[in-house]
C-alpha cells in the first residue's frame, strides 16, 4: 500500500512540523525531549526520508525547518515527561503549524489509503490455449523464436504481433485461427537451420468461468509482458523507459539510470471480493557508462597490443559484467580474443558475414575502430563474440555508488507520476493504441484501488524479567523512553547439558572440544546458570542421535548440543526435534561437516546467543489477547 493516503496525508504533513520541545531542566522524559529533540521528528530530525532542512519526518514536503514536534505534544509543548519535575522549554515552530493531540492522531490511524494496484477488465474473456511439442528443442529463447518465425508466416506480422503470445511453453491466441490447427505439424527456419513444430492441443479458458487462478494469471502477465516489451526496453526481467533520468543535479558522470517497473496481474482480495488487478512497484535500473572500449584504450595507450598489455586487460576484464546498448543483455566476460576483430566473419543462414557488416545491417549501427578485438562469452552451448564499443561496464565507482541510495530513492509524489507514466502507455488515446491489450480485451483502470485503514494497536511485549508485567510500548519503541522495571536474578538456575556427537576421529578431536567451549561459554559471562551435570555420547556410525538419546536416563531441566557430521544429517535433525518435541526438551543442533568447519566455526558465538535465549528468556503467556 503506498504512503500516500487521502484524508489523512495532508493533515499527516501538517502535524510533524512543529519544533522539538526544549529540553527539562530536572528529569522530564519528554516525548519532545532536549533542545535537540530525542524523538523520531525533535529538532534536527533522526529521520532522513525526505526531511528538508530540519530533518523531521515530512513524508511528502521536505520541507520543515525545524525538527517536527511529537504529535501528541502540538508542536509547541512544554514537555510532557514520565517524570515530569523539570518543564521543557517551548518548542520551536515548525513552518506548517502544530501538531497534533493524541486524540486527533488515533482519530486519523483510521482512514482510506491509495494502493498501487489497479482493476483489470476483460470483456471477451474466453482465450486459446496451444499446446505445443517443441520437437527437442529446450532453450526459451529460442523456442519463443521459433514461435514468432511461425506465427508470421501462417497469420502475418500484425496478428502474430498482437493476437498471439507465448511463454515458451504453450501458445495462447485471442481467437480460434484456422491456420493454427490441432494435431498439425509445421517447419520453420532459424539461423538457417529448419526445426519442425507440433499444436498438440487446444484449450479453451474463460476466465470468468475458471477457477484455475494460476492459469488466467499466467496468460495475462504474458500478454503485459508483450505490450511492456512493444513499449519499453527489458533489462533482465524488468521493464525500463526507454529515456534515462536525468542526472543533471548529482554529480555524478559514470552512471546511467533508467526508470522502470516492477509489474504483476493477480487475484487479489478487497474486502470480500475478489478482484483481478495490476500491481504496479517502481523500480530504477542502475548502469555503468563507461564502455569496454574505454578501458581498452586506457590500458593499450598509443601502443600496441603487448603481451604484457593483453595481460593486463584480460586480469581487468575478464570474470566482470557488462550489457549491451542495442539489447541491454547483460553478459560475463569469459575471455578478450585479440586475434579477432569487427572484419572477422562468421557464418549467418549460409553465408559469411563479417562483425562490421552484421551490426551495420541488423542494428543499423556504425562502429568506429574496425581494429578492436572481441569479447568472448557464451550462452548456453554456444560461443558469442561481443564488440567492446557496444558493451558498458556495470561496474560503478565507489562516490557515484555512495550517492545511489539518495539518487534513486523514489519519494511519493514521485512514485506516482513514475507510475502514471506507465498508466498512459496502457491506455487508449490519440496515437497510442495498445493493440495487444485491445485484441485480448484488456482494459487496466487508470484509477488506483482504495482500500480502508487502520493503524493497528502496539503489540503486548513480555520481557524475561519477573518484576516487569507485560506491557505495549508508549508512543515509540526506545527502551528508555519506557517504564520498564529491570531486575538482576541472583538466584543461578540449574541445567544439565547432555552432548552427542559422530564416534569419528574428527568428532573427538574437534567435534566434542567445540561443544565444550561452548558450555564453559555459558558460565563465563555471568550468565545465571549452574550446569550440575554434562555428559558426552558418541554416535557410532549407521545410528541415528535419537537411537543413544531413546537409552539414556535424562534428567530435567536439560539441553541437548547434538552436533551432526554430513552422514544422515537430514533424518537425524527431523528425529532429534520430533523426539524433544514429544518430551518437552530443549535442544541445539550443530551441522559439523568436516569440509566447511572452518566456516562453522565463526558461528559460535550466534549457537552461544540461541542457547542463551532458549534456557533464560522463556516467559509464561500473559493474560491478553495476542
């Protein structure tokens, strides 16, 4: 759901911009407190969302001078401490006037609020689906090739372009075609090399009818992804405008970054109705500028290619990432081929074609260093040749990388005008026909879904200590802001520890040392424990730890320190918590793999923090609703 809200936002704004309280002079714990402000909006603001100057928590405006006042105290209290002995001083004001009481504040957690999900209507809502035996062929992408190739020759461009989809699987259509016949077989050619193509079947789905949620979903993301594809560049598997934003405030001169979407059609739930919706994320793409090329001419300066110079490029390049400006694919540098250049050829639907004349003719590029070497890098089983001018770098330096986080943070209104941008593309008017949304019947509502909300009540917090009563935290979640009653437990509580571990020669030479330390871990910090008893069990190979636990006579309270080797390790942790489960018994298991024990090791202060929290910080349940 987004932060924007109707009813609510302007107020919101308006009540967290008043100035931070002054601070006590005896032990007042104001909400407002010190002339700095100790709360989420006092005086310079500990907040950096969008606040302006001030800091303060403005969600829309940025514009606050001073830190917004809590909204309980309006702005301008005096301090309203738990122990109010010393009056706060008056508080700034805030430009945008006071705060707002308590009661203004739970009256407006109520309210309707604005989601990025938008209704979807289909009004012909019955589709074809086409099974399909690919003939052996394994790869997608060219599967989906295959299915284009197809599709043009038996329909024509225009209906395969906008009455067809397909998502490497299975055809769908708007409409029962002809020449798109059950049980037939079709030839189709690709990169000169013929494949042969089946429609196995033909389903009809209806949508209003099914209840096979997954299916409907399926098709019509595919059919949103063919229009984003029509009307944007894919990077990856996200959807960008084809225009960068501009960087001209920032600066910054190594970046390129583009605005997308991360989009979804689904059922979803709205009261008791079940509606069919797009939901709607703005997303930035974030790339380098920097080309191959560049580092190329950086590295080879005015010279040649040296051995030592190709060296030097290849232990830079190679093993990093870069993408493709006529595509924006992104590929791993497996090797720079210095033997081959734009007038190497290769072999296209027959014929010899040199790198020059590929790109010149398919892309309608013209490259400028006909001398560059090439790229290596593959896909699948195939080998592919890449030309440096035409790939950017994704590596970033560190001071663009520092300034990212502010650069992309997508603020509100913001938010909004990115996902309008994408609401026109999706709707009929002048110029713009989404011709496969039309032929498919889909219709995406401009206007968001609202939905009612409400701020839910601060949760019931128990604390281990017996003296503090269960409570729900005041106004904010700092520890000392509450009155939390905290009591040391003299009394040590007793425990037996009982350690199993593999009968192998690294178990008792590394295994069970290890499990030790993490039992005198336990008593070193001051922790209240007594252990009375531990006992160690070795597990002979081809036993399970619950075959030795079933014989033993354990006494309570205990914890189990089961430490597991790679043998068995699955059936061995289900049985162990299944057996503590059905007697009421604390436990620990540990993986001890021999092959990555180094690793393992570090984690023992995290195994010491678990245990810890299993033996002391057990509470009954209060007396409250959860």
């Amino acid at each position: 759901v987004s932060t924007q809200s109707t009813g609510m936002a302007s107020r919101s704004d308006r009540g967290r911009r008043g100035g931070g309280g002054g601070g006590g002079r005896g032990r007042g714990r104001d909400y407002d407190g010190g002339g700095r402000g100790r709360d989420y909006d006092g005086g310079r603001g500990r907040e950096r969302y969008e606040g302006g100057r001030g800091g303060g928590r403005e969600y829309d405006s940025g514009r606050g001078k001073g830190g917004g006042g809590r909204d309980y105290d309006e702005g301008r209290g005096r301090g309203r401490g738990y122990d109010n002995r010393g009056g706060g001083g008056r508080g700034g004001r805030g430009r945008g006037g006071g705060g707002m009481t308590k009661a203004e504040t739970m009256k407006l957690n109520q309210g309707t609020l604005v989601a990025n999900h938008f209704p979807v209507t289909i009004t012909n809502p019955i589709f074809y689906q086409h099974g399909v035996d690919w003939g052996g062929v394994e790869s997608v992408r060219l599967r989906i090739s295959l299915a284009k190739g197809l599709l043009n020759k038996l329909l024509g461009p225009q209906k395969a372009e906008n009455a067809t989809v397909t998502d490497g699987n299975s055809i769908f259509a708007c409409q029962l075609f002809s020449e798109l016949a059950e049980g037939e077989s079709y030839t189709t050619t690709h990169f000169g090399k013929e494949h042969t193509i089946k429609l196995v079947s033909i389903k009809e789905i209806n949508i209003n009818k099914s209840n096979d949620y997954t299916t409907i979903e399926q098709v019509l993301n595919i059919i949103m992804s063919k229009f984003l594809a029509q009307n944007m560049e894919k990077f990856g598997r996200r959807y960008c405008m084809k225009e960068p934003i501009s960087l001209d405030n920032w600066d910054v001169d190594d970046i390129i970054i583009y605005p997308g979407f991360a989009s979804e059609i689904s059922h979803k739930k709205f009261g008791s109705t079940i509606k069919i919706t797009l939901n709607v994320n703005p997303i930035s793409k974030v790339l380098g500028s920097d080309s191959v090329l560049q580092a190329l001419d950086r590295i080879r300066g005015r010279g040649d290619w040296t051995p030592k110079l190709q060296k030097i490029a290849k232990d830079e390049l190679i093993g990093t990432v870069v993408w493709t400006k006529y595509n924006k694919r992104t590929y791993n540098i497996e090797d720079i081929d210095f033997d081959m250049t734009l007038k190497s050829t290769f072999n296209m639907d027959g014929k010899d074609v040199s790198f020059w004349e590929y790109y010149e003719k398919h892309w309608k590029i013209k490259l400028s260093n006909p001398q560059q070497p090439l790229i290596k890098t593959s896909s699948g089983k195939r080998d592919l040749y890449l030309i440096p001018e035409l790939c950017l770098r994704t590596e970033i330096n560190p001071n663009s990388r520092r300034k990212l986080p502010q650069i992309c943070s997508i603020k509100p209104d913001e938010r909004l005008k990115r996902i309008s941008a994408l609401l026109s593309l999706l709707s009929p008017n002048g110029n713009n026909q989404p011709k496969v949304l039309t032929n498919f019947s889909m219709k995406i509502t401009p206007e968001p879904i609202q939905v009612k909300g409400k701020a839910l009540e601060n949760p019931l917090l128990t604390l281990a200590s017996p003296a503090q009563k269960p409570f729900r935290p005041n106004g904010n979640w700092r520890m000392k802001d509450q009155e939390i009653n905290f009591s040391y437990i003299k009394e040590k509580k007793p425990i037996n520890i009982y350690v199993t571990y593999p009968a192998t020669d690294f178990g008792a030479s590394v295994l069970f040392p290890y499990a030790v330390d993490i039992i005198n871990d336990l008593t070193r910090t001051n922790a209240p424990l007594q252990i009375v008893k531990k006992d160690k069990y070795s597990v002979p190979l081809g036993s399970l730890h619950v075959d030795i636990l079933n014989r033993l006579e354990l006494k309570e309270p205990l914890i189990l320190i089961c430490i597991l080797d790679d043998r068995q390790k699955e059936e061995n942790y289900k049985t162990i918590k299944q057996f503590c489960t059905k007697k009421g018994y604390l436990s620990q298991c540990i993986l001890g793999s021999e092959r990555d024990w180094a690793k393992r090791d570090k984690n023992r202060l995290a195994i010491i923090g678990n245990i810890k929290n299993c033996l002391l910080y057990t509470s009954d349940a209060a007396d409250e609703e959860d």
